[in-house]
C-alpha cells in the first residue's frame, strides 16, 4: 500500500497477465505497473520498487513452498536527465506480487479446511464435547435428570484408587469396580479402558438414555464422568450379580423354577416399557442374560444401553442400522435385512426364556439353543413338552415345574424366524402375567457388558447367522469374555434368598 502511494498509481496502473507454470513447477503470473504520468518510470522510482518486491515479510507455509520475486531487466531512457523502467522489470514486479497474492488465497483456503477437519474430529472421537463448550469437560457437563456428574478425583476415593480389591468385574469394554460414597450409598462404577470395545458414542447413548428412562425393572444411572481422558459410567449396585452367572452356578444363589419366572417377567417388563412407554420408543438391541441383574430382591433390571437405539416417528416402525449385537440372541431378520424393529428384542428375549430353561448358553460345542429346541420338542409330553434332557438340573427335578408348557410356548413364538409372527413385549408380559397368576402366584411380588461384536455394516447378509457353518466358527472363536453393562464376579458367602 505505501508502495501505492510513493508512486500515485491508480487502478489503470497495474496489469495482471499470462499466469503458467514454469519449467520448474512454480506457478508464474506476470505483473505490470504503468506510470501515472509519463511514458516511463525513472530509475528512482524502479529501485523503489524493486526494493519493496524483494523486502516482503510474509512467510508461505511450508506446503506451498517459498516465493520469489524475479525482475526482468529494464532498459532507461533519457528524458529530462531521468531514466525509465522497461516492460521487462515491469512483467517481473507482476509475476511478484501475483505470486504472493495467489500463496496468501491458497494459505486461507487451506487454513479454513484445517479448522473443519479438526471439528469433524472432535465430533467422532468426543461426540460428547458439545457438553463441554469452555473446554474443560467437567464444566460443561449436563445437567441429566437423575444422573449426577462426578469428578474423577472422587470416584477415585470410593474406589480406593481403583484397587484390585475393589473389582468386581472385567471385560471388553474396562472394569467394574464397587465403591462407597460419602453418603453411604454403595455404586458400581464402570470404568473404560483405552482402546475398550465401547467407543465415545456408545457411552454417550448409554448416559442420554439412562437418564431419561426410569422403571423398577432397568439398572438405575447414578452419574456419569468425562474427565482426563476417562469415561465412567456410575450404577446402582446390583449385589446378585447378572442372570447369566446364578444360571452358570458362580453363585450360591438358589434359581428356583418360580424365581426363574419372575425373573423373566421383571425384564419382559423392562423392555416393554423402553418398547411402548418411553418416548421416543428405545430398541435396547443387546437382550442377553449377561444384561438382566438381579438386585438385592432378586428383582430383574435390564441393563446396558449402550447400543440401543431411539425409534423416531419418521421411522416407520424399524431403524435401518449397522449390524451390532451378540451372536446367539442376535435376530436373524435384523441380520440379514439390517432392519431393527422392536421385535429384535423380542428375539432376544426368547433365547433369554430358553436360558432360564437349560441354563446353558445359546450357543455350545456348535449347537444352537432355538434349534435344538425347536427339534426336541414334544407336546404329547405334557409335563416336560419332550425336553426332559435339555432342562436345567437344577430344575428338572421338582415336582411340579408350574406353567412350564405355556412357558415354552411363549419363548418359541418369540424366537420365530419371521418378525412378524412374533408378539410382541406388552404381549409376552400379559402371558407371563398369566401363566403365575393361573398358578396362584403373586405377579407383583420381589422375585426373583458389553461385548460388542459386529456383524456386517455396509450390505445386508446372504446367510443366516444361525447356519452350520457358522456355528461351527462361532465355537472356534468362541471366547467367555466378561460383559456388562454392570455383570459382577460375585463373593462365594452370598446367601440364598
């Protein structure tokens, strides 16, 4: 600009022209600056300009490369004892200045892309960082109905810095550990791990929905922390440890047939609830007995939400989704078609309801629960319906396994193979309802993590998940992995209810 001035150049006064890139590769614009007055520029003015060309303070980035400012020789003529400029120089200052015009666009242009790149990253690596708007997370915490932050410093303290002692469950996704608050309160504190299974997003879900459901059969979320670098997720404490442990004998806890069916109907109505009654409606998308803990009661809470999914009204009834879930309980529909509905978890549910019969886990030494089932079943039987060799032990031998027929009945309907020919979660609760009422017992009464695996996410399946073949490599790699969203390795002193 003081370049402008000392000359009294006008707009008339400067051409840009032929840009090209030169043999070396550096792009070259040519810069031509016309006297105001006269025919030429006499030799003052040329080393002025020359001078403030050459002297530029600006610094490209390194991406760009250096600039350089090249003069072409210019030729003086005599007029009035003064000297001129030729074309030449005038062609150099040009190519100058376009350069450096063009390296100042390019280092904005660059600049603006850089600044979008790092908030798209910031997005999938903390989706929760809009909570945390001034930086620091704590701060920028939530306010979440029902859940209170914590400060890192002080689950560390109920914890006992997170001792061994203190842990009562690992897995994929971190470690569970008990602690004690001021108050007395006893909590189970879900810590992540880095590089857990469960990423930011996940554990974003998990707090959002928690907070916002609450019914006596769904694991209560006491708070939540994000903060240096950590993710905690704060429960209520859940003594008994989850369905899948009393079920593999961990425990000292005595599942009789009709706690096995309270079990069943607390967390039929759980899912209910998220199914029908919260709004929107939330597809839980992980049922498994590793996810139903028992409290102190021996009440079922549904527990691990952090794969659900919100249902909106624009859905039309499903949620086209990546495939997650865990192979076992997982609904072949929804595999194959990557459809989610409501009625996933009524799969799920059923191969839950087929636990509570045999014990055993869905998938073992290749075989796979519904279909050993669905194979032995005989109605001619009416006391054990053919099954008398798949039934738990524990069980098998009672003398009058109430309701046990239509029990059956009702976890087949739920494991058919077609969404649509199974009922749904307010439906299955009315049967179970039914099958402890018709038998003179009390519905009301007190009753009675997790492992992400991921099944395809760009294109629907061709094959069933449930085929031989995969079953065969279901057992191959099958691993016994801890999951929870708050499963417990349970004290061997636990008393039977």
């Amino acid at each position: 600009m003081s370049l402008w001035v000392k000359l009294d150049l006008t707009p008339g006064s400067v051409s840009l022209q032929n840009p090209f890139f030169n043999i070396d590769d550096y792009l070259q614009v040519q810069l031509e600056l016309f006297p105001p007055t006269g025919k030429y520029f006499n030799r003052s003015e040329v080393e002025r300009i020359g001078f403030s060309l050459s002297n530029q303070t600006y610094k490209p980035p390194h991406e760009f490369g250096p600039y350089y400012f090249i003069a072409s020789p210019y030729t003086f003529q005599a007029e009035r004892g003064e000297t001129s400029i030729s074309s030449r120089q005038v062609i150099g200052i040009a190519t100058g200045c376009t350069i450096l015009v063009l390296l100042l666009v390019a280092l904005a242009i660059y600049a603006i892309q850089q600044k979008k790149l790092a908030e798209r990253a910031i997005g999938l690596s903390r989706p929760f960082a809009s909570w945390a708007p001034s930086g620091n997370d704590s701060e920028g915490a939530p306010q979440l109905k029902g859940a209170r932050w914590f400060s890192y410093d002080e689950l560390k303290k109920c914890t006992g810095n997170f001792s061994e002692r203190n842990e009562i469950g690992s897995g994929g996704y971190g470690k569970v550990y008990r602690g004690t608050l001021a108050n007395g309160q006893v909590i189970a504190i879900k810590r992540a791990q880095h590089g857990s299974m469960q990423g930011g997003q996940e554990f974003k879900t998990e707090i959002e929905l928690l907070s916002r459901v609450h019914h006596k059969n769904l694991v209560g979320l006491v708070g939540f922390c994000f903060e240096q670098g950590e993710q905690v997720l704060v429960y209520e404490y859940m003594p008994n440890g989850s369905l899948r442990e009393n079920l593999s004998g961990k425990t000292s806890i005595y599942l009789d047939w009709k706690r096995r069916l309270r079990v069943a109907l607390g967390s039929a109505r759980g899912l209910a609830y998220l199914h029908e009654l919260a709004n929107p409606p939330i597809i839980h998308r992980d049922v498994k007995s590793t996810n139903i803990l028992l409290d102190q009661n021996l009440t079922a809470k549904v527990g691990d939400f952090g794969l659900s999914k919100l249902v909106s009204d624009s859905s039309k009834g499903h949620v086209s989704t990546q495939v997650k879930g865990t192979l076992g309980y997982l609904d072949p529909e929804y595999y194959m078609t990557q459809q989610l509905t409501e009625k996933s978890d009524v799969y799920s549910f059923g191969v839950v309801m087929l636990e509570l019969i045999t014990a055993k886990q869905p998938i073992e030494k290749g075989k796979y629960v519904v279909r050993e089932m669905r194979t032995a079943i005989n109605k001619n039987d009416e006391e054990h319906y053919g099954l008398s060799n798949m039934i738990d032990p524990v069980i098998r031998n009672m003398p009058n396994l109430i309701g046990f027929t239509r029990f059956v009945d009702v976890a087949m309907q739920c494991v058919e193979e077609a969404a649509a020919d199974r009922p749904t979660m307010s439906e299955v609760v009315k049967m179970l309802e039914s099958i402890l009422q018709n038998d003179g017992l009390e519905t009301n009464s007190t009753s009675a993590s997790s492992s992400i695996t991921d099944f395809g996410t760009a294109i629907a399946a061709s094959r069933h998940p449930y085929n031989k073949e995969a079953l065969q490599r279901k057992e191959i790699n099958d691993t016994h992995a801890f999951d929870y969203s708050g499963g417990y390795t349970l004290p061997t002193n636990v008393e039977p209810k």
